[in-house]
C-alpha cells in the first residue's frame, strides 16, 4: 500500500488535483511562476541534463542486455523518468513516440485505483501493451516501476521495447492478419508482473508458452527492467543530494518550462493561421488467404488534416473528415496518435533536449469519436496503427513545414516521413527450431525532401529519429533467408527541385527451411500515401511483392551463370523474371501466402519520401550524380526533370546545359499547352461528381466521411456546388 | 543573439550554402531577425515592386498591391485576394490515366487511377508548377494556408500592418 504520499492525497487525488489545477491557472500544476529557474538557472539546467543523461544511460546500458536485434540494433527502445501523476520530466533518445504513452498506462493505473489493488509498492513492476491503456500496438511493450524515497512515491521510471514477435495469427508484431482484437497477439493489460525488483516467473512463463521466439520479448524485459532500476536509482541518489522538496518542485517546474518552450518556439518558428493538408490510404484484400468477411476487403481511406496556430502559440490538429475504424489492424487509439504528434514535435521543433511531456501540453489533438483515430469499440485492432499514423504525422510535417517556409527558416522545412511496409515471418528456422521475428530493416526508408536540398536516402523513419537499417549479417543470424541483393530503387523519392530520399529493396534466397511464412505490412496499394511539396511530387506508391517459388538459382549458381540481385527498372518484367527460372509471384499489398521452402527467392521494396519544388528547377549536375550512383534513371532525368545527359570519355553521365535549358524551356510550354483553368475543371468535374462517377471503393470513403462529419459534407457541398449527402447517401435522413 | 548576414540567408534558401554551413544553422538557436531578413531576399529576387509580406510558397508570395493583398506569383502573375485559394485562379493539368502517371514514374508500381489522380496547379503565365496534390477522383481542392497575416505581424512580429 502506499503508505505515505508525498502530499496528504492520494495519488489518484493528486492527479486529479494536478489537472484541476492546468484547467484554472492554464499552467502545468498550477505553476505560474518558474521560480526555482529564476532562483538559480545553472542548478536548474544541470539538473535536467543529470536526468536526460541518466535516460540516455540507461537506454544504452539496456540495449546491451536485449537479445533482440531490433532494440541492440536498430535502437527500437525509449525510457523516461515521470512524476508521481505520471508527466514525463526527462526522457533519452530512440523511439520517442511512447514517452508520452506510457504517461497514459501511469495515468490508467492511478485513475484506476491501483494503489488499493494490485497496489504499488517499492520494487514492482508494471507492464502494459494494450492500446487502448496507453502504447501504440502489441508489440510495444512497456514496464514502469515506481520510485520510492524514504516511502513517499515521488515518481516513474520507464521503458519501452518493440517486440520482434508478439504471438498474433501471424508471426512478428505488425500482426497483418489481426482484424480484431482477439488474434493480435498476447496482451498484458496494465499488469503487476514483478515484485522486489524480480519478474515474476509465472509471467515469462505466460509469455514463453504464448510467443514463437520468446527469448527477444523475455530479455527485453530484463533489459527494460534494468533500465528502470538503473534510473530509479539514480534519481534516489540526486534526492538525497538535492532534498525530496526541490525534487518535488523543480520535476515540475520541467514540465511547466517544457510547455512555455513550446509554445514560445511555435512563436518563434511559425506564421499562426488554418493550414489544411490530407493523404490517402488504400488496402486491398479481396482473395487473399485468412481474411475473414467482416467487412469490405479493399477500402480507401483519406486522412484530412487541420492545423490550427493560434497567436498565443497552440497548436492544434484536427482529423474531422476522416474514416470510420475498420475491421483490419490500421485502427488507432488516442494513445498511439499522442505518440505520433510527441514523435514529430520532438524531431522538428524540440531538438534541444530540454524536451518533456510539456511539449504536448502546448498542443491539442481533435481526434473525431469512431473514426480510426478514436474508435468507439474497445475490441478493435491497432496492430498496425503506423500504416495509417506515418501517412497522416507525414502530412503534420508539411503542414509545419509550410509554417517554416511562411516564416523563413527554409532549413527547418521537411517534406515528411513515409509509410514504409514492413516484412515479418516465422516457422522453422534454419536452426531446425520454431521462431518469429519482425524484420526491421524497414527502418531505414527514404525521408522527404528538405526545401534546400534532397532528402535522406535510406536512413528515415518517423517513429524513431536514429533510424538504422541493422547489419546484415546480424539480420542473417535471426531468419532462414540470406542476402542475395541490397540495393537503392532508382526514383523512389518523389521527384522535384529536391527528390525525396530514395528506399532500398531487397532480395533474399530462402536457406535450410521446409517452413517460412513471409507476411508483410503497411502497405498502401492503389494510392499515393505520402505527399510532395510546393510543386514536388509524391513518391512512388508501395511497390509489389516479387518471389519466385521453387527457383533453379542454384543451378544457375553451379553454371556461374548471371543471377538477379533486384527487380530492375522495368515495371512490367522484373530481372528475376529475366534471368531466374520458377515460378513467378507477383503480389500486390499485403504478402500472405503457403509457407516458402529452401530454394525460392522472395523481394520486398521499402518507400522513398517525397520531393519539394518544381523538377524543372533540379540541378543537372547533381542530377548526373545522381544517375551515375542509381537513385535516378537516365529515362527519369530527361523524361521527369528535362535533363539531357550525355556521356563522357569514360561512360559517365554528365549534364548537357544548354540542350537541358532547351528542354525545359519545351517541357514549360507543353505544360501550359496541357493545362486548362481551374474553374473550367471544376465546371467539367462537376458533371462526374454528380453522377457519382466513381469507383466503389472512392464511393464508400465519401459515404463514410459524409456520415461522420457535418464539416466534410459542407465542405464538399460548398466547393462543388451540390448536396453530398444525397449524391453519396441516398435515403439517409436529412 | 544568433543572426546573419543577408547574403548568408540568400544562400541558404536558394540551397547554395555549403552543407557544412548549413548544419550549423540548423544546430545553432535561430536567428530572431530571419523573418524580414528573408523577405529582403526575396524582394531582390523578384522583378515586381509590390512588397512581400509573406512567402506562402517556393515561388508564391502575399504581397500588398496598392489597397490588396494579394497572392503573386514570382513571375509577377496576381492569383488574387490572398484569403482566397489561389489554386483556383490556377490552371490544371490533371493526371488520371496510367500514360499520364507513367510520364512522372517511369520505373515503378502506378497507382491506380480509379482511386487516385495527380493534379498539378501552375502558374498560367510563366508555367511554374506550385503545388501538386494527389487525390481522390472527386476531392475537392484543398486550401492549403490560411494566414491570420494581422495577428502574426501585429503580435509576433511587433509591427502591426496598415488597414487597408
């Protein structure tokens, strides 16, 4: 039992007088004055920097302790030291995305009175995966102790792991598969799993008998574990230096300074104003194995987004006009879209460090009831909540962007992160032994372009600013497959005066398996998810999926004939068509198929970020390079950006001036020639609108929005002149 | 305070600083002055006397024009009323065939067209294409930036603007 509280309330009671107190005074805690800032600025700085510092220690003491190459390698952990009501004060780098929900698991418990029963003692241990608790999906599990000085609870530590296998109805954590609740994967629902600083054994045993590679989630406990141990420590100690009282005060003069921050970097960064933006999102499912018939296989979604800056600095996004949740696992909880907004704040306008759950106090979130943001049904999936999260934070960052660009800092503008899909497979090793595992080489796509110069090639994600691709050989201990190819995809950035970043593909031959189930992910078929900017174009949509099933690759290994090592650069027949024999697979979307044996080949291309700026404007020189090292076609610089290249003594491409200024000068007019008044357009759109001219799919997405929002209805009425509701939603009540 | 010289900005947004230049400018706090520093710039670079007042675009400015605001182009072509969409004094090239999307992507997967359509809003005098939008068949045009251009130079910027 908590016996003595810091203050004479309980926790639950403290918590609800802290948001009493945000309510009246405006001010996190009712903090209208910084006072111990004021007093001594150094110590106050100092001390936030011991705090980050002790994240950041314990983050990489941790990695080292994970058996599971998605944390050791690519980073997929965040920890973060919280108050007694559950605020984040300080938090280390990595996936950043969960500081603020594992604010919302702390909040649950408190809310919830587990201080009655289960209890939090000093030594326990919490964990939670379950979305609509506070996480993001499955296999984001987080543990939290409590921290304890002299029996008074005067905070949090906590830290959070990406699962490599989640024990859903298929293999990995992005469970594809999962169209509710109930084949996600093993959920631990805010529980107490540990005592006395040791996890209970009755738990791994639950998760060894309930996971195909129980190994990565087990030692990743024991590495969040540590973690929190490590922090926990560490902040007893600097109590003990500096007294419980200023602890209890400067911890929340962190998080009121962190709120002032935001607001006053909005003010120094942006233009206040509407700034309106939208994406799209298209599933395709229909005859593919496991789906069950809950709903439409194939649906289209758009994400309209509204950012709002008000002049005192808020920001505040609203999603109205978008879809209903689904029976699929794209579904959302207002945790996980916290996190998205926390993630992307953190990365474009708190890069200081001196960051906290302050930051997403100064924003608000209008997340419509029912829709896939907000779902009004508990039992829905959220396993792959990223497909549609990236899309719509992607468009939060050009929205921001465009901010930037309004105020003048060109360098800050981004065109925005991508939905990148994402492979996972289990089955028979090449160890003989069952396994599951998330590929997470995924966290490596191309970003979007920046308003002064190309995006990054491979080296982007959203959900975690230290993208990293892993090592190959390390991805090659864990899955029967082997590398037979890694390779940029020529123009898989969005073209413009600055091309996005490109992605990668890659191509592996299955090894020493009878049983591999390859399934993927977060793709969008049929639609651009991902926009450009100020004249840039979006980047290519997901790419298909390509496998040759049953391959004479080692036949034509032994003749030391010609492999292929990628899909190549012709979308109608790929290399592996060309040069390998089998039987070719061409997938579109979601990869589900029977189980791959030793001998096939399989492929799978990951997605570049949009460009900024007109093409006509791309530098030809750069554009040669950039032909020369494969991130653009030689057809794609003539065709796309009216560059001439020819050759030089040597093969290389090199930029021919003023045949390009020729060009282009050509390309302008046809484009001119080409293009008609917008007015005419919408008097001639206006003909198909009202007919509903459109695909069922396209027909149901403005049925959906039109009978979830007044707002999209007016919206879409006003512009085109008609009544939406009885063109998409005849019989409907007025 | 952190500023710098208005050649220093020039570069900078017509991306010719050296990147390692640039990387300290993005590191270091901002530069408090940025905001007319960059407008300086863009006045020079453009043939019109019309003083900007905000850049909304790569090319696309809200300038005042005697008692208007207006959007212009760089080229000096007026797409009217700044809190008006400029997108609709546009002109339109609209990409919804597999042809027309296949002359931007020559080397991958299209999107199908029956789902979505590239539209790309240009400039009708001097050909600059602004903005691209991918969309639905049927989306309305969006409105991307709606200003609240007194608020921000009568309270950020501390110099209120004159009634028109």
């Amino acid at each position: 039992m908590l016996d003595k509280p810091a203050s004479a309330l309980r926790l639950r009671e403290r918590l609800l007088d802290s948001e009493r107190l945000m309510e009246e005074t405006g001010c996190y805690d009712g903090i209208t004055e910084l006072t111990l800032r004021n007093q001594d600025p150094l110590k106050f700085e100092t001390l936030h920097t011991k705090l980050r510092a002790y994240c950041v220690s314990a983050r990489e003491m941790a990695r080292r302790i994970s058996a599971s190459p998605g944390v050791r390698e690519v980073g997929e952990m965040v920890v973060a030291i919280y108050t007694p009501e559950g605020d984040a004060i300080a938090l280390s780098n990595g996936i950043m995305v969960h500081v603020h929900t594992m604010s919302r698991f702390i909040k649950w418990m408190i809310k919830n009175n587990y201080e009655d029963n289960p209890r939090i003692r000093e030594g326990d241990i919490f964990a939670n995966n379950d979305a609509f608790i506070g996480t993001v999906q499955v296999p984001d599990v987080m543990d939290v102790v409590p921290i304890f000085h002299e029996g008074t609870l005067v905070g949090w530590a906590g830290a959070v792991c990406h699962e490599l296998e989640a024990g859903g109805i298929t293999p990995g954590g992005d469970v594809c598969l999962a169209q509710e609740r109930f084949t996600e994967g093993l959920f631990v629902c805010a529980e107490k799993i540990g005592e006395n600083d040791e996890i209970r054994r009755d738990y791994v045993i639950r998760c060894e008998r309930n996971l195909r590679m129980p190994i990565y989630w087990v030692l990743d406990e024991k590495a969040k574990v540590a973690s929190c141990i490590d922090m926990r420590e560490s902040v007893k100690q600097l109590i003990s230096e500096i007294g419980l009282d200023y602890w209890m005060k400067v911890s929340k003069e962190f998080i009121e300074e962190g709120r002032r921050a935001q607001l006053a970097r909005t003010r120094q960064l942006t233009v206040p104003g509407i700034y309106r933006g939208h994406t799209f999102y298209g599933h395709v499912t229909a005859g593919k194995p496991g789906f069950q018939l809950l709903g439409d296989p194939d649906w289209l979604y758009n994400i309209p987004i509204e950012m709002e800056i008000t002049t005192d600095g808020k920001i505040t996004m609203d999603f109205e006009g978008t879809q209903p949740w689904g029976y699929h696992s794209m579904n959302c909880t207002p945790a996980g879209m916290d996190g998205g907004m926390f993630v992307t704040l953190t990365q474009h306008m708190n890069f200081e460090g001196l960051v906290n759950d302050g930051a997403w106090m100064a924003t608000e979130l209008k997340l419509p009831y029912g829709t896939w943001t907000n779902p009004d049904n508990e039992m829905v999936a959220t396993a792959t909540s990223w497909a549609l999260l990236l899309p719509a934070y992607g468009v939060f960052q050009r929205l921001l962007s465009r901010s930037f660009v309004a105020r003048g800092f060109v360098e800050e503008a981004f065109v925005g992160q991508v939905n990148s899909p994402m492979i996972e497979m289990g089955g028979e090793s090449q160890y003989g032994t069952p396994f599951g595992m998330a590929h997470f080489e995924c966290a490596a796509a191309g970003s979007g372009a920046l308003a002064i110069k190309d995006g990054l090639d491979t080296a982007y994600v959203g959900w975690n600013p230290e993208s990293d691709m892993g090592n190959i050989e390390i991805w090659e201990q864990s899955m029967p497959m082997v590398y037979i190819g890694r390779s940029i995809v020529p123009n898989s950035g969005g073209a413009g005066k600055y091309r996005g970043g490109c992605s990668f593909v890659s191509t592996w031959l299955i090894n020493k398996t009878s049983h591999l189930r390859l399934h993927t992910s977060e793709h969008s078929s049929r639609v651009f998810d991902n926009g450009g900017m100020c004249g840039g174009y979006p980047a290519p949509t997901c790419q298909k999926h390509r496998a040759v099933r049953n391959s004479n690759i080692h036949e034509l290994a032994a003749k030391g004939e010609p492999l292929a090592h990628a899909p190549g650069i012709d979308p109608h027949v790929s290399d592996y068509e060309r040069n390998i024999g089998g039987d070719h697979v061409v997938v579109e979307g979601p990869y589900i198929t029977s189980p791959h044996k030793s001998g096939d080949i399989f492929s799978h291309s990951y997605n570049g970020g949009g460009g900024y700026g007109d093409v006509l404007e791309r530098d030809p020189i750069k554009t040669a390079w950039d032909v020369e090292n494969g991130f653009l076609t030689r057809q794609a610089a003539g065709q796309v950006f009216g560059i001439v290249l020819k050759d030089d003594e040597d093969g290389y491409p090199i930029a021919d001036i003023d045949a390009t200024v020729e060009r282009r000068a050509a390309m302008r007019k046809e484009r001119l020639a080409k293009a008609i008044p917008v007015a005419d357009w919408i008097a001639k759109e206006r003909g198909r609108v009202e007919k509903a001219d459109f695909a069922p799919e396209v027909k149901k997405m403005y049925a959906s929005a039109i009978k979830l929002s007044s707002r999209f209805t007016r919206d879409f009425s006003d512009f085109w002149n008609v009544d939406a509701k009885s063109i998409f939603t005849p019989g409907a009540k007025p | 305070m952190t500023s710098y010289s208005k050649e220093v900005i020039r570069d900078l947004a017509a991306g010719q600083l050296p990147w390692p230049q640039t990387r300290r400018i993005m590191s270091a706090y901002k530069d408090d002055d940025r905001f007319f520093k960059m407008v300086a710039v863009y006045q020079d670079r453009v043939a019109w006397k019309d003083p900007i007042l905000l850049p909304v675009s790569d090319h696309l400015f809200i300038c005042q024009s005697g008692d208007e605001r207006i959007t212009r182009c760089e080229c000096g072509h007026s797409f009217g009323d700044y809190r008006k969409n400029w997108k609709l004094n546009a002109a339109i090239h609209v990409r919804n065939t597999e042809e027309a999307l296949r002359e931007i992507y020559p080397n991958s997967d299209l999107p199908d067209p029956e789902w979505m359509e590239i539209r790309e809003f240009i400039c009708p005098e001097c050909g600059t294409l602004h903005e691209v939008e991918a969309a639905a068949p049927g989306y309305p045009i969006v409105h991307d930036f709606e200003p609240d251009l007194e608020g921000f130079y009568r309270e950020w910027l501390g110099k209120p603007l004159q009634e028109t």
